[in-house]
C-alpha cells in the first residue's frame, strides 16, 4: 500500500483529470480527477446527485465528457461509445442491471463480442465453453444455458462482471453493485471482487453503505456536488473522515442520528388485517398479520423468503390465491387500484423494473399514484406546488420538476418514488428496500420522516435486508422464512439471534 | 469534445418531432424553388384534404402507440365505418346515420381490439392485423365486393371534403380532433396513464393504475378516429368502396413514428404526429407533381418509415442505444 502512494502518474491504469461535464444548467462534474492503480478497489465515495455514476459513466465510454483528459495505461482517449472503451479494457458495470433477460448466460457474457464469431456465424460450444471458463474463475456454478432472467439478483450480478472478465477488462467499474443484494450475497461478491484485485484489476466501488466501503475499499476518492475533494488510502479513513467530506455542512450531524423509536401509542387502532393470505406461486403461504396505526413494522427474512412476494400480493400486484385483506373492517379488492383507494401504498424493491418511468417527468412520476377522474383536467399550477413541496422536503435534487425522470441521479429518483407513495396519504406505508441506493444523510431523513408519519397515526411496514435498518426502525419485527410468518417479536425483545433463528426456521 | 457534448445537448433539449419538422421545412424549400406549382394554393388545398384522413386516423394510432401497442386494423375499419354508413344512409336520414355510424362501429371495433389486447393481454400487433383481414373482409362480403354510391349530405361533405365558410372541412376536422387529443394527453390523468403504462407497465401497476383498462380505452379512441376516417372518406369520395384505406396503415404507422413516438411506447406527441403525416403527404404529393409514378408513393413510405426508426435509433442517448444494440 505505501509503496502506491508515492508512485509516478505514469504507474496509473487510469488516469483522469480536469473532468468537466454539464448536463442543460447542471454542472454534474466540475474539473474532477481521478488516479486508478493496477490491484486496488477504489471506493467512489459522495451524496446522492455528487456525480459518481456520472463520473464512471465517462470512463466507460457511456457518455463524454465536455472537458477534461482521460488516460489509460498512458494513452488518452476520449471514447466514442462503450464499446470503445471495452475494447480497451475498462468496463462499467451500471447502476441498473443491463442484461438481456431472455438470453442465455453464455450469449450474455459474450454479447458483441468479437472473438466468438467464425465465418459461419456463432460458434456457440466454444462460446459455452470459454463462457464456463469464466465462471470458474468467479466460483459461480451455473448452467450457462440457461436464461439469465431465471437467476436470482446476485447471479446477475456477478454474470455483469463475468461479462467484462470475457472482455479482457484490467478495469471494472461497479456502480451501486451491492444496492440489490442481501448481505450473504454482497459477501460473495467481495470475494470475487477481492479475488480479481489481486489478478491486477483495478475495480471501482460505489455504495452508500458505510461498512461495505470500509470493508472492502484499499483506496478512497470522494465526490461532493460535482467537485473532487479528497482522495486517500484506505489507511488513516474511518466513517468519520468519509462524512465530513462527503456531506455537506448543513447536514454535519448524520453519524450520530439516530432514531427514537417510541412505544406505541396506547390509543392504536387496527388498521390493516390480513388473514391466510396466498399467492398463486405459492411464494406467499398463509401469511396472517395485524398491523396497528402509529407502529412501524420491520419485515426481515433472508433472500427468497417471500417477502416482496408477500407486499406485492398484498397489494393486489400479484393475484391473490386465498384469503384477505382488511383495512378498518372494510375489504380490500385484488386489484392495485383497489389497494392504493383503500389505503395501501407500495415502494417497490425494484426500481427500474417496478416503480420508475424513466422517460416521464418528475412531476408526472411523482404524482402517478394520485388521481382526479380520469377526464377531469389536471391543474399544472397546483400539481407544481405540491411536487416542488417534496422536492424540498426530500432534497430531491433536480433543476427542473419537468425534466425527464432519468436525469436524477438513483438516490433521487428513489425519492420521487417515496414521494408519489406519501403524496397519497396512505393509511398502510408499505416500504420494501426503501433506502436502496439512498446516501446516508436523505436516509437517516427518510427514517425521520416515517417516525413523524408514523407518530401521526400512520402504520408503516418495511422490508429490509438490513437487519442494522430493522432494528434502527422498528417497533415491532416481523419475520418470514418459506412464505410463512415464522416471527412477530416488538422490538424490546428481537435480538438478532432470534430474528436470524427465525429467519433460517429454527424457531418453534 | 466540448462540440459533441454541446450538439448531444441539443438534441435532447429540442421536442423529439423537431427532425422532421425541419425536414418538412426544407422539402416545402425545395419543391417550392423547383416546382413552383407546389405551394399554390390549390395545391395546399389538396395536401391538406389529402393529410386529413391519415391524421385523424395517425392521432387514434398515437394513442395505441403510446402504450406499446399498435393498430393495424385503422384502414380496414375506415372501409368498414363507409360501408356501414351506406348501408344505413338507406334507411334513416343521413345525419343520425353518421351519428350510429360512429357510436356503432367504435363500440364493435374498440369492443374487440380492446377487450383482446387490454383484458385479454393478447399481442396487439397479431390482434389487429386479424383485424385488420375480418373487417376489410366483412366490406367487402356485405357490398359483395362493389363500390356503394351515397349522397352524403352536407355534414358528411363538409367533414370529408367541403368548406365551412373560407375554411376546409377537413382542415377544421383535424384541429379539432388534434387539439382534443393532444389536450386529453397533456391534461388529463388518462393521457398521464397512457404514457405511464407504454413507459412502464409494471411500474404503472404498482402505482394504482388500472393498466388494462388503459389499453382497452386506447383502442376505442383508434376505433373512433378510424371510424370518422371512413366518414369523412365518403364526404371526400361520395361513395362508400370495399377497398377504401386499403395499405392505409403503413402511410399512418410510418407518419407517427417519423413524428418521434417511439415504436417502444412512452414518448411521443400529437404534434409530431401531424407533423409526421403531412411530411409524408407532401412527399406523395411532390412525386405526383414531378410525374413519378404513384407505384412509387408506397416504396417511398416504407423507405421513410425505416429512416424514421433509424433516426429514432440514432437520436436516442449513447447508453440507450448502446443497450438496445446489445439486444440485436
Ligand atoms: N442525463 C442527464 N440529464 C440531466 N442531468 C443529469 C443527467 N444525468 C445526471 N444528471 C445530473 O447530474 C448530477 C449527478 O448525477 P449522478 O448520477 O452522477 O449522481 P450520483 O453521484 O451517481 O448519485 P446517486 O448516488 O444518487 O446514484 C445529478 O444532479 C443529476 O441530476
Ligand atoms: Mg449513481
């Protein structure tokens, strides 16, 4: 490590300095530089909106920069398109997921790729070969003729990178990869990513989770409002130092904040009953469950358990096989709509698949759960005050309440899409995931807000992989494993023993 | 580098339809240097009766578009609303046989592209293209194949083809139905949903909206658009024909993704769509003018057509479009 820090510019792999990049009025980047060194994970570290992904979408030939030199192993290059930088070893893996669904995990690893072409097309056994070759060296064990839509989260994941190891790539570049994973799959990740530092690629990281930073990162770089400020070795870097850089004045205080949760008010009332509810799939088996207004539920499980099964058919997304659902003694239909008018509002795990649409405005995106009529005309001047209202109440970062939502970066968009959940006044919040990709000050906001929305009679369930986000939260912790609900303990109770027991259907 | 980024910027600053407004803009140019019998009047005067049917049958189309879906069936009903018409014109009074036609023919054609896309989830593209043979079928079996002559009044000739006072029927048709349907896309919570549904299903489903009805409704407004297109064609041709608007849908399919709705759904507006159409209308128009061949009309659209997708391909953001060529 020391040996790195005095090194010549010329020991870079990549090198980039002077970055500038406006998008209309934002200056997402303003003379940004960057030094990547073969063998190291360089943690990218900055607020939602500081230009990260922005940044990396630079060096991967994504988009170009309005200013600035971009070196690779002592070539400038200003690269046209993704490809071109590929084909120079730097790959981006994104913040959304760009695989095919449909195609197999060999023909995605080897999409638009050169080698495997023969005069008569495909060669798709030497493909499937080379393919498992790859996999081998990431330790995933995988049928690479299946289609990769099939495989859960992670799986994906990792077939992103083993995509730019068929590349060749001595740069790989991971936008929020962990934002989608359970912490037993992160853990697998880092070993790949471990793994491959140590063959001398240089790996960029992005999170916004403080202890995946500092447990995986050997050097930092960190990004406030579009600006370089700091950069060091992972030596000498505690939580501390990353907030003071990261995080603007104003908001100074988020280390320590925490959240009181309070006991539930005497006076709660029963909101939300469910009873023997069952999906189709049979994901969700008989879940039973009374939640009370003023109370903050945290759902925990591990991967596949059924919990974003369980919210989803809950709130009438996927079809309901057996039992029901009520709100105040009055039943709730199986329709989406019937859902959000009965009081049930959903912040979907997945957002670009679930809750984002990207090519609508903000404004739109914002107010899409909520209605008139359908013909009754909408009052644009309204509808403005009320969005700007969230806006500033969330921070959203956004110049424009009508650019397309696609021009926010991932954390905001993901406000917008809490925002559109609240905006409706629901009576049941269901969170799950909700600070994905959210940077620690908006998070420890969010947290605030659903304390007060909460203290203001509103019942809230969240879904986290996060048993820290759990406990951090909750009132009470509730716990699936196969579908079932294996756990109901209010928060002075659950331990983390007892939850993972639960979890793992250890628990009587 | 600062030139690209700079001209990249542009391009996502300026309304997707901007391309082929300028293009129309430099056709009209040209033809009006070289041929200078192309903007006189009576020449405009036939571009826009010409555009009307189209653009009253592209803006129906955008609707269906906009979700992701499509609908072939357009210039079949507009031969099945005329046939409809004359048939009933024999019986009642021409007027309220424009009023049934309407109400009647929508409610068969949207009852049964609708119903199947929307409710049923069929694949829009196979449903109206089986539309799109039953009802050119059902035209042709109920005039058993011949041309109805129809006295269609003054109404009908004013939609299809007459004046109202200085101004052509046709004209006021299509400012009607386009500032309508470009008022409920804008203004409404339906027209929010439509681009909300085509932009993302899913996500529009979790948000409350109740998607299939939205795609049901879609093809109603089709159905009724295509439906005033057959009316307007008998006002234009005073006769119902069993053949009428037939290849229709490539011309309106063509002018609506020209004017920057994607194929995908999500994006687009009517203006493009209007633009889209008399850009096409004034190329058939200017190769008629010039004395080519009207074999040539159909070639020229398809060739627009895929120049439209290749412009749509190329206009989109580098990340998108390196997605979408990954997908290949
Ligand atoms: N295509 C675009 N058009 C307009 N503005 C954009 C565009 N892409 C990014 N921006 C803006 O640039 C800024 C930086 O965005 P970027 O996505 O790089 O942030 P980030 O650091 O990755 O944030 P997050 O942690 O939320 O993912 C943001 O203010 C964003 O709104
Ligand atoms: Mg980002």
């Amino acid at each position: 490590m020391e040996m790195r820090i005095g090194q010549a510019p010329g020991d870079t792999r990549v090198m980039m300095e002077g970055i500038s990049k406006a998008f209309g009025p934002v200056q997402a980047l303003n003379d940004v530089k960057l030094a990547l060194y073969p063998g190291e994970i360089h943690t990218l570290a900055g607020e939602n909106g500081s230009g990260k992904s922005t940044l990396l979408r630079i060096l991967g030939g994504v988009i170009r920069s309005d200013t600035g030199r971009v070196i690779v192993e002592g070539v400038e290059h200003d690269f046209p398109n993704v490809r071109a930088a590929m084909r120079e070893g730097v790959t981006v893996v994104s913040q959304e997921l760009s695989l095919v669904p449909a195609l197999s995990v060999a023909e995605n690893v080897f999409l638009g790729h050169q080698q495997v072409r023969e005069a008569r097309g495909i060669n798709w056994k030497k493909t499937q070969a080379a393919c498992s070759v790859i996999l081998n060296r990431l330790n995933l064990d995988i049928d690479t003729s299946v289609p990769v839509g099939t495989l859960p989260q992670d799986q994906q994941q990792l077939i992103e990178i083993a995509r730019a190891l068929a590349f060749e790539s001595r740069v790989i570049l991971l936008d929020e990869p962990t934002s989608s994973l359970e912490p037993n799959e992160v853990e697998s990740l880092f070993q790949v990513m471990r793994q491959l530092r140590d063959e001398g690629v240089a790996i960029v990281f992005i999170s916004h989770r403080m202890r995946e930073m500092l447990e995986i990162s050997d050097r930092y770089t960190v990004l406030r409002d579009g600006r370089f400020i700091d950069t060091a070795p992972a030596e000498g870097v505690d939580s501390s130092w990353l907030i003071e850089r990261m995080v603007l004045k104003r908001r100074a205080t988020i280390g320590q904040a925490s959240v009181t949760t309070g006991a539930a008010a005497p006076g709660r009332v029963q909101l939300v009953e469910v009873d023997k509810l069952r999906d189709r799939s049979g994901r969700v088996d008989g879940v039973s469950l009374t939640l009370f207004s003023g109370e903050i539920a945290g759902l925990a499980g591990l991967a596949g358990a059924g919990r974003t099964e369980f919210v989803e058919t809950l709130v009438g997304y996927r079809h309901r096989e057996s039992g029901s659902v009520r709100v105040l003694d009055k039943e709730v239909g199986g329709t989406t709509r019937d859902a959000v008018k009965a009081g049930l509002s959903l912040v979907p795990d997945d957002r670009r698949y679930k809750s984002a649409v990207l090519d609508m405005s903000v404004r739109d995106n914002l107010l899409l759960s909520s209605r008139g009529a359908p013909w009754v005309p909408r009052s644009k001047s309204q509808e403005g005050a009320i969005v700007r209202g969230w806006v500033d109440k969330l921070r959203i970062k956004t110049s424009d309440i009508d650019a397309p939502l696609k021009t926010l970066s991932g954390g905001n968009q993901q406000k917008v899409i809490i925002a559109r959940c609240l905006q409706v006044s629901p009576k049941l919040l269901i969170l799950d995931e909700p600070t994905r990709g959210i940077d620690l000050g908006a998070r420890a906001e969010i947290y605030e807000i659903l304390r007060s929305l909460a203290a203001e009679g509103l019942s809230i369930l969240t879904v986290s992989s996060e048993l820290e986000e759990i406990f951090q939260i909750s009132d009470r912790v509730l716990v699936m494993h196969a579908g079932q609900l294996s756990a109901d303990i209010p928060r002075a109770e659950a331990t983390e023993q007892l939850v993972i027991a639960a979890a793992t259907g250890h628990l009587q | 580098m600062s030139n690209v980024g700079l001209s990249r910027l542009r391009m996502t600053a300026l309304p997707p339809w901007s391309g082929v407004l300028m293009l129309l803009v430099l056709l009209i140019i040209v033809l009006a240097i070289f041929e200078p019998a192309f903007i006189s009047m009576g020449n405009v005067n036939n571009i826009i009766r010409a555009a009307a049917i189209p653009v009253v049958l592209g803006i129906g189309m955008t609707f269906a578009i906009l979700t992701g879906g499509i609908d072939l069936s357009v210039g079949s009903v507009l031969a099945f609303s005329g046939v409809f018409l004359s048939i009933l014109a024999g019986f009642i009074p021409i007027s309220l046989a424009v009023l049934v036609t309407l109400v009647a023919v929508t409610a068969i054609v949207g009852g049964i592209n609708g119903s199947l896309i929307g409710r049923i989830g069929l694949n829009s593209f196979v449903v109206t293209l089986a539309t799109l043979g039953v009802f050119r079928g059902v035209a042709y079996l109920v005039t058993n194949g011949k041309t109805q002559t129809v006295d269609p009044g003054v109404i009908v000739t004013a939609l299809g083809d007459g004046n109202v006072g200085p101004v052509p029927g046709p004209l006021l048709v299509m400012i009607v139905i386009g500032l309508i349907a470009s008022y409920v896309l804008r203004s409404t919570y339906f027209g929010r949903d439509v681009y909300a549904v085509g932009g993302n299903e899913v996500a529009a489903q979790l948000a409350g909206i109740n998607t299939r009805s939205v795609k049901m409704t879609v093809y109603f407004v089709s159905a009724a658009c295509a439906t005033l297109g057959g009316i307007m064609s008998i006002g234009r041709m005073e006769s119902a024909a069993p053949t009428a608007g037939a290849g229709l849908e490539l011309a309106v399919v063509a002018g609506v993704l020209l004017g920057g709705t994607r194929l995908s759904g999500g994006v687009g507006t009517i203006a493009g769509t209007v633009i889209g159409i008399f850009f096409l209308t004034c190329v058939s128009n200017a190769l008629t003018i010039i004395g080519v061949s009207s074999y040539w009309q159909p070639i020229a659209t398809g060739v627009l057509l895929i120049a439209a997708l290749l412009f749509d391909r190329f206009r989109l953001e580098p990340s998108r479009r390196a997605k979408k060529i990954k997908e290949r």
